[in-house]
C-alpha cells in the first residue's frame, strides 16, 4: 500500500469504514461502500534514535508545503502533499492553492479504494454487528489475546491517555491502538489532516472546478459472507500495537515534527523524517491479514496508485490546469507517484528546484 506516511489513525479508521458500510450493504440493497485506503500512523523510527522530549506544536496562521509541479508542454498539474497529523490549532493559509484551483479544469482527489457492492438484496437478520468486526473473535480480552509484557506496556500507555476506559479491552489490538492514538493526538494538540483536504474540495465546489474521483474501485460480490467470515477471524495486529505503544512511550516525537514541518513548509525536514521511515507494522497487519485474504484483496496498492495515474495522465493530457492532492510520501519518495509520471514522460519540478 503506498499510503505509510500516513497516520495510524486514518488507517484504522478506513477499514472500520469499509466494516461499517459492508455491514450497512447486507442491511440495504445495493449500497455502495467506499473507504479512504490512505490512513493513519505516522510511521515510527528505530526507539533508539527518537529523543525523549518533544518539541512544542506551532500555531497561528501557516504556509503549509509549497506545491510540485508536473507539466507537459503548456499543460500544467499542481501537485499539494498533505501528511497526517497536523497541529490541531493550525490555521492554513490555503491562498495559493485556492488561486491555483480557481484557474483550474479540474482538482483530482487523494488516491483511495472505493468497495462496491454486487447484490440484489439482503435481509437485516443476515447483518453481523460492527462490534463483532471490531472485537476481539470468541470475547477476549487485550489481556486474552496479548502477551503478558505487551500487555502490561498496553496498561502504562492507556493510563496516559484512556484511564478508565473499559470498552477497548475487548477491542483487537489494531483498533484499541487506534483508540487510545486518538487520544494521544488530542493530549498533543494533533489532528488528522481530513480538514486541510475538505477545504480543498470545498474550494473546488464554490469555484465550479469539477472535482475527479481517482478511486480504484473493489466490487464485493458478497457482503454478508465476507463479514460474517472476518468477525471470526484473527489478525495479526501485535506488532501493530507495539509500534504504537513505542511511539507514545516518546511524546510522540516524529509525528510532531512531521506536523510542525508540514505546516511551516519545511520540505528539507519533510525529506529527512520520511527517510528515516521504518517498515510500518500497522501497514503490513491490514495488506498481510486474513482479513485482505478474506475480502479478497490483492495487490491493492499496485491497483490503487494505477487508477490515480490514469485520472493524472487524462487530466494533464486534457486540461490547460489541474490541481491534485497526493501523500506526501508520494512526492517525496524516488519511486513514488511522480517518479511514475516522470517516466511516462512528464516534466516533475519540485518546490526547491
């Protein structure tokens, strides 16, 4: 999945979207599902290389990152990357990009995964709870289900931030992580980037600008099945929680320097935390789990960057402007989205360049 640098938060939250709407299908016919594929925690480095204290969240009124441009011949894309979390009591200065989207064609929307759903009807009664999908399988507990160790870090950390709160001990680690990353993000003064992208759209529609879905669409031919097989299902989502736990354990540090970074437009400090990115665990638990297997997902990642290079290309090919939103790991990466336009024959001009 090409979505890393993204927090741990939005992760989780898509694919209890995905849960929530399949569920929503076997209670309504033919309804359509759709779930952000882009998601959540910041990715954590190496324990050893993060200090202990954190550095203090920036306000006011801030830049955020100048834009990439992609182009060919008098045909231009301006490229926003947003990262996730951004400081809560930030307040964006969007005026370049709205000038951009004014004189644009078209704005092309953060690559996603679209579910949709192949049936005619299906009962209530067939409909699992969302609880069953997002508990632990056969009524375990965290205490069940984790190791003694992990288990007593699990406690350190939830007395930090979710004292109290009982209701995520029955939860599967990936989502009782998600849980209490909320509330750390929140303790921090942290939020997720969903805001900076709606302006974005909300820009757009006051504009006139027409707004493309780049989505990569999943058709679910059987939605009762397929929730009813993954509430019993187990996922491997101990690495998940540790690596959240670890990141916790440290105020937190790369997430907030990330947010700082992106909100006063430090691409060079942007380059270097992205660089220092370890193999996301969360990341792997979602794409590796019999849940995918059972949804019958495969190579997603792959699938979902081709739909959003096919809607870049069309536009580039088709409008004078265009505005896009990307991860900001896809711009930065060397083979990320860009590096792909760029060998298709497209000019790619960095902010700095």
């Amino acid at each position: 999945m090409p979505f890393k640098d993204l927090g741990f938060a939005q992760r989780t939250r898509a694919y209890d979207t995905i849960v929530r709407r399949i569920c929503a299908a076997v209670f309504l016919a033919c309804l359509s599902c759709a779930a952000y594929a882009q998601s959540s925690v910041p990715a954590v480095p190496a324990t050893s290389e993060i200090p202990k204290l954190a550095p203090v969240v920036v306000t006011g009124v801030l830049p955020g990152p100048a834009l990439w441009k992609v182009s060919k011949g008098d045909h231009v894309m301006w490229v926003l990357g947003l990262t996730s979390p951004v400081p809560k009591n930030m307040r964006w200065k969007s005026t370049e990009v709205e000038s951009k989207i004014a004189a644009s064609q078209a704005v092309l929307k953060s690559p996603s995964l679209k579910i949709d759903v192949h049936t005619s009807f299906y009962f209530s009664s067939l409909m699992p709870s969302v609880s069953r999908m997002r508990n632990n399988p056969g009524n375990e507990t965290l205490h069940d289900v984790l190791t003694p160790e992990l288990y007593q870090y699990w406690q350190e950390q939830k007395a930090k931030y979710l004292s109290g709160n009982q209701t995520v001990e029955r939860m599967r680690p990936i989502w009782a992580g998600r849980q209490l990353y909320e509330a750390a993000l929140k303790h921090y003064g942290l939020v997720d980037q969903y805001g900076l992208e709606k302006t974005i759209y909300k820009v757009a529609r006051h504009d006139g600008v027409s707004i493309v879905d780049t989505s990569y669409q999943w058709m679910l031919k059987d939605p009762g099945g397929t929730v009813n097989a993954l509430s019993e299902k187990s996922m491997n989502d101990q690495r998940c929680l540790r690596q959240v736990l670890d990141a916790l354990d440290h105020g937190l540090v790369q997430a907030t320097v990330r947010a700082n970074a992106w909100a006063t437009g430090d691409i060079d400090t942007l380059r270097t935390v992205f660089s220092q990115v370890q193999q996301d665990a969360c990341l792997s638990t979602i794409d590796d789990s019999q849940f995918a297997k059972a949804l019958g997902i495969d190579d997603i990642g792959d699938r979902v960057e081709k739909s959003w290079i096919a809607a870049a290309e069309h536009a580039l090919d088709q409008n004078h402007q265009t505005v896009a939103v990307l991860p900001m790991h896809e711009l930065l990466a060397p083979n990320g989205y860009l590096s792909v336009l760029q060998a298709d024959g497209y000019n790619v001009q960095a902010p700095t360049e």
